[in-house]
C-alpha cells in the first residue's frame, strides 16, 4: 500500500507526539480502505456485481495472507462490512504493516487483467493516492488538536 515509508511522509508536527502519528497512520490505512471500496457508480473504480470481491476484503497485520475463496453458488448478494477492517487498523501498531487483501479468486485477474482484457487497478489507483492522503491525514489531525485548544 505504501510508496516510501510512512515516517518519511508525515510532517514534523505528527511526529512530536506519539497519539498524532499514530492517528495519522490509522487514519491514512482507513482511508486508502474507503478508496479502494469506492464503487464506480460512486466514482471510484471498483466494479460491483454481486458484491463478493467488495465483501472478500480483509485485513491482517500478521504474516502470511488468507486464501482464496470462490464465490459460493446460489449466493446473489453480499453485504460488505467494514467494522472488522477498522478493529485491524486501529489495533495496529504503527511498527506493524498493515496488509490489506481481497481474497475472492478473481480478484487478481480484475486488477491486473487477464485473457485479453484490461485490468481495472482499484488498488493500484488507491495506493497511488497515499502521499496525498498522509498529508490530509496530517492537516485533519492539527486542525483537530488547533480546536482543541482554542474550545
């Protein structure tokens, strides 16, 4: 997910305390979540049919990844849910990287493309997006601690 280290992007204003920098981590990590999950109808690039490769997403900040699954027949939606997503990130420790991976079977062909057709790069596009986001991250965390101190 990340392009350059993570400590190399924040400003130095994050880095005076340890609650600011590691609420512009979790922030950044949820945010790049919200990107990739964006639906096309919705302007972002992920392309949803019954749901399934948007319900595979997990999140681990263990090694190894989860398998693969197939999408189970008979099934015509699925729901998806970010709660558990959120409770990884916001456990995480910012010494830990945050792995973030669809598990559906198909979900590599679709970003990457296969048989002839282009891939469509959700996660490429997202990931792409995070110097920007960290810094966003950043500017929201002052403003926060800035209105703090003047209520």
């Amino acid at each position: 997910m990340a392009q350059g280290s993570f400590s190399a992007k924040i400003s130095s204003w994050v880095k005076e305390t340890r609650e600011r920098r590691d609420a512009v981590y979790r922030g950044s990590a949820q945010r790049i979540v919200e990107i990739m999950q964006t639906p096309r109808a919705a302007g972002g690039n992920l392309r949803i049919d019954s749901g399934f490769l948007r319900a595979s997403l997990t999140a681990t900040t263990g090694s190894g990844l989860p398998p693969s699954k197939a999408k189970p027949d008979g099934v015509e939606a699925f729901p998806y849910d970010v709660g558990p997503i959120n409770l990884v990130i916001a456990g995480a420790e910012i010494s830990e990287p945050i792995t973030v991976v669809y598990t559906a079977n198909y979900a590599r062909p679709r970003e990457y493309g296969a048989r002839g057709q282009p891939g469509d790069r959700w996660v490429g596009l997202a990931a792409q997006q995070w110097p920007q986001v960290v810094d966003q991250e950043c500017a929201k965390a002052k403003a926060s601690v800035e209105s703090r101190q003047k209520g």
